[in-house]
C-alpha cells in the first residue's frame, strides 16, 4: 500500500508502522523475532510491479538485517547499506556476514554496503561521518528511484539494548537528507527497538521531518550539540576507513577517501573540532532545501 501510494504519486512519503518487525527474516525462515521481510517484500513489488531499477534500503537499526543482505546479496537493482553495531563480530546476530568485507556476489557486488561499528558507543557525529563520506556520497552515484529505510530504533539513545547514543535530531537529519534523494520518495518502515519512549520520539522526528511540519536540525547544530560526544570517535573512522577502502572500487565518489580521511585524523586521534565543521558543511552540500 505504501509502495503504491508513493510511486503513483498519491502519497509523497510514507511511514509504515508495522509489527513484528523483518530485516532478519530469511527467504527459508523466520529469525529474530523477525516473520516476515517486510522491507525485502516491499522492494521486491516496486520491482516486479512498478518496474524499478534502482531501489536503496538504508539500514539504520543497531542489528545487522542478515535477511536483507541474504536476499539482495546478487542484485544489482537493490543497493543496501547498513549502519550497525558489530563489535568485531559479537553482536547479534553474530557472524561475520555483517562485516564491511561483504560487497555483494556476481552482479551484485559493489551493492551491499555494511558500515559495522566496533570498540564504541556511536551516536550523532559517528553516524553525520558515515552519512557524509559513505552513504550520500555513493546514494547520490546510485541515483535511487525509490528509498527504502529499515527503522528500528535500537541505536537511540536509551534503549537498554542497543546502548547506543542517536538523537530525534539524529533520526531527523537523516530522513531529511535521505528525502533529498528518488524525488522525496522515502518509504520508512519501523524495525526494533527496546525503548517505547525512545522509539516513540525518534519516531516522531522522522515523521515530522517527511511531513515538512518542522525544521530539522541542520548537521552543524547537531554535531555542535552537548549531547554529543566533542569528538567523533576514533574507532568510528576506522570504520569509514575501511569501508571506503574496501568499495572505492566500485563507486567512484570514494576514489582517494582513505587519503582525505588520514589526513583528516592523524592516526590515533580524534578528529578536532575543524574536521567536524568539515564533515558538517559537507552534509549541508548535500540537503534538501
């Protein structure tokens, strides 16, 4: 219904409020509290039905959607990009599947993008640096008739399980630059979370920014926020690092990332205050006015 309503042109975004979540669904079975693919399904029927060639499902729940990946993995139509808790293999749902390594198969590789973050609590700024050298970047190469967001809200902060430190603000900034792709055709479906007040606020913010009912917090005024940490966090650019070494083969906008970054950050800093106005004003370059 969502699909439909945005494609035609009924509906300029949608919000699906659906439970039990999916992105861990399987083709074969049902995994992680998880029926149905519900994310999966939705792609496949903009696919087969509205004949799509470029659809992005954007991941941003603090578990790895393994069901996604699974399904997508030698497709060259869905690009799937996850930003997610790893800690080198140990969260769930545990396998090496979940790491940056994994690129895709056959004509899918280069599609399936994993952003695993380890040895820390990541929040606003860490997730404004994946957003700003991975995801727009390669989103905006991609060029995506439709965008697809996986929501679980398990990174926001004061969820007992993901302990991680995402804002409304955060979830915010996301949705209105992800809105800036496809049109403005964002079809966001909600994923985990162990918090009501947590998922209910953050919630809140996306819609609210899909809508245009409020002004989201611009990337400057998030990353100069006092919620957040003053810096991003080392680990979290090595995991940009990473990433960006092992996709730069298949999208040209990360050709020499590795390098801008390493001089960005000397190697065992943190980032300073200058880098994160960089990484602000290059996310600013790439908003929905």
């Amino acid at each position: 219904m969502c699909v439909d309503a945005v494609l035609t042109g009924k509906s300029a975004n949608a919000f699906a409020v659906v439970r039990p979540p999916g992105h861990h669904a399987t083709v074969d079975e049902p995994y992680g509290f998880c029926l149905f693919n519900n994310v999966a399904v939705a792609a496949q029927y903009a696919i087969d039905k509205h004949k799509l060639q470029r659809v992005l499902i954007l991941d941003w729940d603090v578990h790895h959607g393994n069901g996604i990946q699974q399904a997508f993995y030698e497709d060259p139509r869905i690009l799937y990009v996850s930003l997610h808790r790893y800690d080198n293999g140990t969260f769930f749902p545990i396998h090496s599947d979940s790491d940056y390594h994994n690129v895709g198969k056959k004509a899918g590789v280069g599609f399936n993008i994993n952003i695993p973050w380890s040895n820390a609590q990541m929040g606003d700024r860490e997730y404004m640096a994946a957003f700003a050298k991975i995801v727009m970047p390669i989103a905006y190469e991609f060029a995506p008739e439709l965008v697809f967001v996986s929501a679980g809200f398990d990174a926001a902060m004061g969820d007992p399980l993901g302990r991680y430190l995402l804002t409304p603000s955060g979830y915010s900034c996301m949705t209105h630059l992800l809105s800036g792709l496809a049109n403005g055709k964002v079809v966001i479906a909600l994923e985990g979370g162990y918090n009501l007040k947590s998922i209910s606020n953050s919630a809140e913010a996306c819609v609210r920014s899909l809508l245009g009912n409020a002004t989201p917090k611009s990337p400057i005024d998030i990353m100069s926020s006092p919620k957040n940490a003053k810096t991003i966090r080392s680990a979290a650019w090595k995991t940009i690092r990473d990433v960006a070494g092992e996709q730069e083969k298949y999208w040209k906008c990360l050709s020499g990332l590795q390098k801008i970054i390493a001089e960005m950050r000397p190697p065992g800093a943190q980032s300073d205050l200058n880098t994160t106005d960089q990484l602000a004003a290059d996310l600013e370059s790439l908003s929905v006015s």
